[in-house]
C-alpha cells in the first residue's frame, strides 16, 4: 500500500526533533507536527529558561559571598523585570539556532503546524491554524507529544493565581514572596535560585525528604546548603485548602497532627508532569494507553507494530535526555530493524542546584531490595583539592560496585559540577569500565574530574589487607608503619 509518507512524528520537542532528524537521515519522507512552537517544553519552559535563572542566580550569590574569596564585589540591587527578559532572550536564541522550522526543512522534513489526531492505525487528521483540516497517512508514526504540569486536586486552587514552570518564565511582575508546592527537581531548583534573588521561599512537599528518588544522605547534604540560604522546607504537609486573602495567597495544610498557614504573595505549582494522550484519539489506532502515558516495549514500539512513542509521552522518563535516546532507539528499530533497546540500566539524571545532585544506574535501595552484594565507596569534596580552590567542599560522591571485580553498578553524587561526575560513571558503566580501570585512568590535575578517580581509588584501598601488606614488608624487608586496616570509613 502506499502512503503519503514514511515517517510522521507528532510532537516537536527533543523527543519529536530528534525522531524526525533521524528519519530524514535515513532517507525517509518525513513530516513533523508540532502545536506550538517547535522546541517543546525544553526549550520554553524547562531546561533552558531554568538554568539561565539558575545561572542568573548564582551570580548574585557569589557576587554577595566575594569576600569568602579574598575580593568585595559590592551589589546593591538588580532589576528582576530584566532578568525575565534575559532569560526570554536566551530561550528565542536556541531557538533561532537550533529549532527553527526552517532547519528541518533544510533537512526535507515537511513541518507542520497544528493538532494532529488519528483517524485510523494508518491516517491521521491535522487541524490547522485556520481552521481547516488535512488528512494524511503514513507507513510508520512516532508519537512524541511530551508532557504538562500536573496540578493536584487541592481545593480552591482553581480560585487562585497559580504559577507551574509553563506560565513562570513569562510573568513580567516577580513577587518577594513564593509558596512553592513539590519539592522535587523543578520545586528545588527554583526554590535555591529565588531565595538568592531575594525572594521569601517556602517549599512544601507531603512527603518526609526532599527528592525522594535520591540517596537519602545526599538529599540531606543539599537541603542543609538551602537551608542556609534561607529556603524553608514544610515536609511531612499534607496540604488542605489555598485561598486568595487579598493581594496574597494562604495554604492551610496539616503537619504532624497540626493545623499550619503560611501566607505569600506567589504560589508555584512543581508537583510532577503528566503525558499529553489527550486529543490524540489513539482508540481509532488502536494503540493501548492509560493516563500515565502509552504502553511500549523495550524498544518503544506501542501496541501496534507500526507505531512508536517516544519520550514524557510514555510516562517513564521525563528528561530531555531520555526523550533524544527513547526517539533515537524508537526510529532506528523501527526503520532499520535494528533491535535496539532503551538503555534503563545507564539512566543519569541531575537536579541543578548548588550543589548539583546527580545520580546513575542501580540506587543503594534498589540494591539493598534486590538483595545484591556490593560495596559502597565513599570520597568527600573537601579532599578534592580543586573544589578547596573554588571553596566548594560541601559534597559528597557515593559508588557502588562489586568488591572484587570493581564493576560499577550505580553511583550518587552531590557537589561541584556532580552533572559531570555523573556524566564519567555513566559512561564507565556502559562500556564496563570497573573501579580498578577508573583509579588507572589518568585525570588532570586540579580537576573535579580528578575528584571522580579518586574516589575509584578507595576500590584499591578497601581491597588492601593488612596480611598481604606484611607478607609485602617481609620479602622486601620495608621497614615502615603498616596502615590502619580496622578503619572501614578509612580515605586515603
């Protein structure tokens, strides 16, 4: 039978950018649908405008602790309305370079605004902007339709003026005072970056810690360093009722069996994302889907064999990152019939705060559950001469990995530029890199990097015995002090 096209991907994000990129590259004919703007969630209300607040943010921060590094960088005041401008600025920049729809059509991909929903397994119908629609068909589809802000159900929320990060990046008027629901990646990073702008920061979140999916103890590092700046945390708040009480919004919420209120002129609402399935009318295709994203296998095919989602869409990993891998393992098994499979196993992910937290492959709970034998070794910052430079000692690296074989089978991070710690395990543990093969690696000297292999070195230390160092001492007749081996917390 023949189709209009080869390949239509709906969703221009990372996840509909790189299926449609990869596509073209393959010689398919190519159509990508995109809403809105191309760029998706990312690069409009996500990572770019976050990190160019955080960065923002940090400026201010060290411009006010200078003197902790021997110079006075005196700043009174800063103009907040031009921050948000800035930020706009930077967002329209990437964009310009990288998501325009002209750059795809270099590419031969037919780019196409407005909603797309199926009308069969092989057609589709768009509703452009003037109202009309087109209807095409295509032999393969890739749904990349991403995902939005999830709002819980908490009464009166509706009657006020709620932020969520797709409405944050584009107020004009910042408040002195936020509320900030979820303490999660997005509740923890805008929390630390508003607090060091000025603003009043209250974040409440039900559950006993803060960024739950992360190593308790790191978790408990970062909040301490927020703590300090003066972010508040309301944990263990169940959260009752939100009112308008004048030009202000009021939270009631519960805490230990005790009612609470905190009141403040802002609220933001960072309590996960949910998967746009809605509009697509994915019943006509009969394509198997629930509302916590569309059913796929390993390697992101969908209940029919033609069809593949690819990214938030699926529900099971929403990272701009995960959405280029599920999209690249998508198309390429789907028009090369290259058995590929999403890479779980390697999964990286980092919360951009300061101190970064970062984390990749098995966690120290999933380990403990799965009744998996391993050690944990453990390297602090302030033994990283690099971090001592730039007086950022607060952090801590966590591997886990087998005792004798030194494969890595999971690693933590929080400190300095973690992101890029994080980056070095992740790519040690897919291609088998152990412990042993990280410690002889050769890192330049002052780096954080340098930090990562030593912290690989204590494989080296912890497998040292006190036996085999004196059978050492007595066939080369050594004559120094034998190390303290009784020390398990022992870093060299």
């Amino acid at each position: 039978m023949k189709y209009d096209y080869d390949a239509i991907v709906i969703g221009g994000g990372a996840a509909g950018i790189t299926a449609s990129g990869i596509a073209a590259n393959f010689g398919a004919k190519t159509m990508m649908i995109e809403k809105d703007k191309l760029g998706g969630d990312c690069t409009w209300h996500g990572c770019i405008p976050s990190k160019t607040l955080i960065k923002a943010a940090s400026v201010v921060h060290k411009a006010r602790e200078s003197k902790k590094y021997g110079v006075d960088i005196s700043i009174a005041d800063f103009d907040l309305t031009k921050l948000m401008k800035h930020i706009d600025g930077v967002r329209n920049e990437i964009y310009e370079d990288a998501d325009r729809p002209e750059i795809f059509e270099e590419m031969g991909i037919e780019v196409v605004k407005g909603m797309a929903f199926f009308s069969n397994e092989h057609s589709i119908k768009i509703e452009l902007a003037d109202g009309s629609i087109r209807n095409v068909t295509s032999k393969y589809f890739f749904i990349c339709s991403g995902s939005s802000p999830f709002v819980p159900p908490i009464p009166g929320l509706d009657s006020v003026n709620y932020l969520t990060n797709e409405s944050l990046f584009d107020i004009e008027n910042i408040p002195k005072t936020i509320s900030i629901i979820g303490a999660g990646p997005i509740g923890c990073e805008m929390a630390q970056s508003f607090a060091r702008l000025g603003l009043d920061v209250t974040v409440l979140d039900m559950a006993d810690r803060i960024l739950v999916n992360d190593d308790p103890e790191l978790t408990a590092i970062l909040k301490e360093s927020m703590e300090k700046e003066g972010v508040k945390f309301e944990l263990n708040a169940g959260i009752e009722k939100v009112e308008a009480v004048g030009d202000k919004i009021r939270i009631s919420y519960q805490k230990n069996g005790e009612s609470h209120i905190v009141t403040n002129e802002s609220i933001l609402v960072a309590t996960g994302r949910r998967p746009n399935v809605g509009g697509l009318n994915l019943e006509a295709a009969g394509i198997q889907y629930s509302k916590k994203g569309i059913d796929v296998n390993k390697s992101g095919r969908t209940s029919k064999r033609h069809i593949y989602a690819a990214g938030d869409v699926t529900g099971q990993y929403q990272f701009s990152h995960m959405s280029e891998h599920t999209a690249k393992t998508a198309v390429t098994r789907a028009l090369l019939k290259v058995p590929m499979s999403i890479d779980k196993k390697h999964l990286p992910w980092v919360t951009f705060t300061d101190p970064e937290l970062g984390h990749v492959g098995a966690t120290e709970s999933d380990l403990n559950k799965e009744g998996v034998t391993f050690e944990t070794y453990r390297f602090p910052f302030s033994k990283i001469d690099r971090a001592i430079t730039d007086g950022n000692t607060t952090g801590l690296i966590k591997i886990y990995a087998k005792k004798w074989s030194g494969k890595i089978l999971g690693a933590s991070v929080v400190g300095a530029h973690a992101g890029e710690m994080i980056s070095e395990y992740a790519l040690a543990m897919k291609n088998g890199v152990s412990l042993r093969d990280f410690a002889d690696t050769i890192h330049p000297y002052p780096s954080y990097g340098l930090g990562a292999r030593r912290a690989a070195d204590q494989w080296y230390i912890k497998n040292q015995s006190e036996t085999l160092v004196k059978w050492i001492k007595r066939i080369f007749r050594y004559r120094g002090e034998i190390p303290d081996y009784s020390d398990p917390n022992r870093i060299v």
